[in-house]
C-alpha cells in the first residue's frame, strides 16, 4: 500500500480546502482526481487513504459513475483501507456499506437552522471514545450543505455524532472507515466561491454567510484541522 492520498472530488468546485493544508504540513503526497471531469475511481489499494468529497449528486443515483465509486468504496472498506467521507462521501460509504440514502427534510443549508440557530453536532457515547475526535470538545459549529441524510445500517456502524436536524451526522465503519455529513474541509475562499456556484447558497444572504464564517473561523478551522490531523494518524501517516 502507498504512503499517499487519493482525494476524489464529486464535483469540481468543491476541493480538499483545509485538507490540503494539513497535507503540505505534514508532507503527505496526494494524487487529486475529479469524477465531474470524466475521471475514473482510482484504484484504492494503491494509496495509504482515501478522501471522498462532496457534490450535489446522490448516493442512489443509477450513473456508471456513481455505479463505480460503489464498488470502489466497498473494495475500500474489504480492504480496510482508511478512508473519510465528508457530506456526499459519507453517504456513499453507508450506502456501500448497506445502509440507505434518503432525503432530509428540511435540508440543512449554511451556518444556521431556519429558526436563526446554529447548527452544531454532538459526539456520542462512541464519538467521545473514537480517536477521530480526540482532543476536541464533545459538541461545537458546523456548516452543513444537503438535502439527503444517510439511515445506517442495522450492524458495522457506530454512529459517532448527531445533529438536531438530521440526526445522523458521523459514522465509522468497521475500524477506520469515517463519513461526515457536515463539512470540516471549508476555506473562506471555498465558501465565498460556493455562494455563487451552488444554487441552495446562492438563494441566501451572500453577506451574511461570511460574516457568520468570519465571526467563528478560527474555532472552526482549529477544529477542522485537528480532526482531519487525527484521521491521518489513524491511517498511519506520521
């Protein structure tokens, strides 16, 4: 197995953002592919992990592509290759894991509920335990951006975080395969591309958006780091 990363990208814009960071700090190679340009999945066992990212595609969609990344994402999880899933790459993983992909309802778009609140998540008995979240608090700000949430299933899922809304927000699968429902790769450069790319964003207060990321950015990416530097640990990369 390599000692390098495999980021697949769902959707072109939406990048590695702080992950990339992490990377370059820690010298860690990664090869970076994107499904919307027509590239393939690449082979999982050639890499030490494996990082899927988000887009506006569903895990049930019936497309060669998304046939694809199925198959790949259950040769990962036989292989028990590390892998990380963040908002479509999660579903994808409980989707390939036996679980089910369905619609939230209400979607879950920005910074806050519908009701002005924060939306914040918070660790379970397990999440506490896991060390994906070590050394962070048990509950603290997201930013969530879907329509679809995942219903694990019934065996082989621990169930690491929650949420107000949807309630499933963090899994692992087996020993060191995570899907995150809420984003923790987020830039204010990615987020202040994505309000003018993403039709739910672009329905918003473009202002407002970051101004709520400008006035908890630095908790938020001392969080996003720290946890993306556990995930990379738990691979095995030093």
């Amino acid at each position: 197995m390599g000692k390098s990363v495999l980021i697949v990208k769902n959707i072109t814009h939406e990048g590695p953002g702080l992950l990339e960071t992490v990377l370059l700090d820690r010298c860690i190679a990664w090869n970076s592919l994107d499904l919307a340009s027509g590239e393939l999945f690449a082979d999982p066992c050639q890499f030490g992990a494996v990082v899927v990212l988000g887009g506006p595609q569903s895990a049930n969609d019936e497309t060669p592509s998304m046939r694809l990344q199925l198959r790949e994402i259950k040769q990962i999880l036989h292989k028990e290759i590390p892998y990380l899933g963040i908002c479509l790459g999660m579903q994808t993983l409980v989707k390939a894991a036996g679980g089910n992909v369905v619609k939230c309802q209400p979607k879950e778009i920005g910074f806050n509920n519908s009701e002005g609140l924060p939306y914040r998540i918070e660790l379970t008995a397990s999440g506490k335990e896991d060390p994906l979240f070590e050394g962070l608090e048990e509950s603290f700000r997201v930013f969530q951006l879907h329509g679809e949430t995942v219903e694990p299933a019934s065996s082989g899922m621990v169930m690491l975080a929650t949420g107000d809304g949807c309630r499933n927000q963090a899994v692992r699968v087996g020993k060191n395969a995570y899907g995150l429902q809420c984003h923790f790769e987020l830039t204010e450069t990615m987020l202040a591309d994505w309000t003018g790319i993403d039709s739910d964003l672009k329905r918003m207060d473009r202002i407002a958006l970051l101004k709520h990321f400008e006035a908890f950015r630095t908790e938020y990416t001392v969080t996003g780091m720290r946890l993306l530097n556990n995930f990379l640990t738990i691979a095995g990369f030093v």
